[in-house]
C-alpha cells in the first residue's frame, strides 16, 4: 500500500509539473520574456533528479527508510544532468569553437580555440531540435548524421544584449553550403562582419570602402595581403621571416630571386627596410576582370577579390528593383533564403508565378570577410549572410597551440584569455 501512494505521489507530481510547464510557458509568452522558459527545468531537477541543494544553508534531511541509490544509478543521474546542463549552455549561452584555417591570420591564428557568445546577438532556438547531445552535424563514431529531420521549427531569434556591429568577429552557418542539411546544421566558419544591413560595399585596389570611406582599422585587427618581394640576389632567412615577424605563408615566386608572401602592413614596412630587398610590392587584380567564380558569379558584374561592387547590403523591409541584370545578386535571397519560387519568361521575372519588377526583403542580411584579404573564401565568393545564419560573436581565446612548434612552445602562452578583437 505505501508502494503503492509512492508511485501516485510520484505520478501526480509529474502530471502537475507538466501542466505547469505548459502554463508557465503560456505566461512567458505573454510575457514575451524568453529567458524565463528554464525555469521549468531547475523545478524539474527540484521534483525529481535532487542534483542540486536548492536549500543549501540547511543540511538535507537523511530519510533512513529511503533506499539508497546505487553507485551506478548515482552515477547515471550524474552524467545525465551533466548532459542536460551542457547542452543547454552550448545551444543558449555560449559554445567553444576552434579557428581550422588561416582565413583570419593574424587577428586570429589556426590553433586558436574560442568561446563563442551566444547570448551577444540573441541565441537562436534550435531549428533541428532532435540532435545527439554535444556535436554539431556528425556522429563522432561512424560519420552518420547526429540529428533527425523529421521536426523543423521556424526560425526563432531569443533577445540578446545587442546586435551584430561592425567589425565583430561574428561565428556563422556557412550559407553556400550545398549538401541538403538544416540551416543550424551546415558547416559553421568565423569572419569579420564588414558591413551592416543597409551599407554600402566595395572593394577598390583592395581597398574595402565601407559606405564611401575606407574601413575602419584598429589595433587587434590585422590584415594580411599578398606581396611580391624582389631581392638583389641574396634570399630571405626562412627562420628569421617565421621566428622574428611571424610570416607563415608564401614562398618563392618565378626565381631566387623572387618570393610570393602574405604580409601585414607592419611586416611589408619591415621587409622593405632589408638591404637585399629591392620592392615590395601589393598584388593586385586590375579592375573591370571578371572572375567567374566570384558572387554572383555572373558576367554581369566584372568583380574581382580586389575591385569588387559598390553593392548595398539587403535591409529587412526595404525593397528593392529587379531587372533581368540585377537579378544574379538577388537570386539565392529570393529563393534559397526566404524560400519563393524564382523563374524567367520571355524576360519576365515571377515570384511564386507572378510578375514581379520589385522584392522587398524579410530578412536582414550581412556581408563577412576574412582578415587575410587574399587567402579568405569570404561573401566576395559567395554573397550575403542572412540573419538566421548567425550563430554569435567571438569572445576570447581560451587556448592556442602551435602545430609547428615543439614542447611547451607548442602553447601559444601570450594569446591565452586574449579577447577577440
């Protein structure tokens, strides 16, 4: 019989915690205050899992007829909540992240690892909500998926403690991914937002003009370009250029006599102070050559990596004209990201098979790019970032490990706790 009141008690428990929970989430809809709908679960932990002393300045009371959990269940309980926990941390308040590639050299180096903020813009409610716990689209073991498809929720943006600014290092879905997964699933990379909602672009001689001005720059940001360097006939100490001034990248170019190498504009003052160096010299594209695999990718536009634009960066609300010309730098806007229909007849343009002469945009978007201008895939290869890719900002490095260096060396030491820049 006590057995029996046990498990009502228990079953009535968790009828009333159910119900609470969808009244409580009713309320902070109301509310419209998000951040309240975990509340729930620290009530949970209360009712039914006891991991935490919620009534921590009394001694909990030993019930000795209790049964005492295994050491195994306790364990179980242990590594549940733990799970539980982390995830909620990684999807809505922050995630570490790792730099896999030198787009960002040196504002950010390979081997960096990061935390992400995600309440910075707003933590996005997960889109694909069935996932193994803690991976992001790949099963550890196996190389399987780590979600299910089968639910989708809309796009959901919580409130955060701003907006996307400026020159942020912003951590993103990678939006020209084309291999079918959800938008909170595809490769994640890590840019400098160079241009807002409603900016202006352009790229002159490799020069970003942002809004008519040229880029703002400051100290934490570095932008590397590629140079060609030419010396009198003796060549450069390979040791001196990776040990003193931290040059990583290039090599030699049609001789000796020649080198091909990625510099900041500190290192190309430097290198041209050498006395066996005769130039150095920015490599830029000349202007009006087009490179088809430059957005958006179309002979309408003769852009390259160094003249690129002037294109105004689409504005949530704002509408813009449509010709058969302009249509390329709209095209995935229309129907990838906010998903019409999209075709021309007879040079007619139709969305969802009307005739259409203007769009206006739901979204907001965003225009990101590398710090290392001539070794970056970055919007000038594939466009605009719309704002349900935005996954959040980059906060501090926490650890960063040379590959190339040896024993305690490996550790970068000076970059540890480093804020993001």
């Amino acid at each position: 019989m006590r057995k029996l009141r046990e498990k009502l008690g228990k079953f009535f428990r968790l009828v009333m915690f159910i119900i609470f929970t969808i009244v409580w989430s009713f309320f902070v809809y109301l509310l419209d205050g998000e951040w309240l709908y975990f509340v729930p679960l620290f009530i949970a932990d209360a009712l039914f899992w006891k991991t935490f002393n919620y009534i921590f300045w009394k001694k909990r009371v030993k019930q000795k007829k209790k049964k005492k959990k295994s050491e195994l269940r306790n364990w179980f309980d242990a590594i549940l909540f733990a799970v539980i926990a982390a995830t909620i941390l990684r999807t809505f308040l922050i995630e570490a992240y790792t730099i896999p590639t030198s787009s960002m050299e040196k504002s950010l180096l390979i081997g960096d690892f990061l935390f992400v903020s995600k309440v910075s813009y707003g933590p996005r409610v997960p889109i694909t909500p069935l996932a193994f716990p803690l991976v992001h689209h790949t099963m550890p073991i196996g190389d399987g998926k780590s979600y299910s498809e089968s639910i989708q929720l809309p796009y959901h943006r919580m409130k955060g403690l701003g907006e996307v600014e400026r020159n942020d290092c912003v951590v993103f879905n990678w939006p020209a991914e084309t291999l079918g997964r959800p938008i909170d699933k595809k490769e994640n990379y890590i840019k400098r937002c160079v241009g807002i909602p409603g900016d202006k672009i352009e790229v002159i001689d490799g020069q970003l003009m942002v809004n008519s001005a040229p880029q703002e720059e400051f100290e934490g940001m570095k932008k590397q370009f590629q140079y060609t360097v030419k010396t009198k006939g003796t060549g450069l100490n390979p040791k001196i250029l990776y040990e003193k001034y931290d040059i990583t990248e290039g090599g030699y170019g049609r001789n000796q006599n020649e080198y091909m190498l990625t510099l900041t504009n500190k290192n190309r003052d430097a290198l041209s102070t050498f006395p066996n160096v005769k130039s150095v010299d920015k490599r830029v594209k000349t202007k009006n050559k087009f490179e088809e695999y430059i957005y958006p990718q179309s002979k309408n536009f003769s852009w390259n990596e160094d003249n690129y634009g002037p294109l105004i960066i689409p504005k949530a609300g704002t509408t813009v004209h449509l010709t058969t010309e302009n249509l390329p730098l709209y095209k995935d806007i229309i129907e990838r990201y906010e998903r019409n229909s999209l075709e021309v007849v007879a040079g007619e343009i139709l969305i969802n098979k009307t005739v259409a002469t203007t769009y206006t945009f739901k979204m907001n978007y965003y225009w990101l790019m590398g710090d290392n201008r001539h070794n970056s895939a970055d919007s000038r290869f594939w466009g605009f970032v719309p704002e349900d890719h935005i996954v959040g900002k980059a906060l501090f490095i926490w650890m960063s490990w040379d590959k190339n260096a040896k024993g305690l060396k490996k550790i970068r030491w000076n970059r540890l706790f480093d804020g993001v820049k």
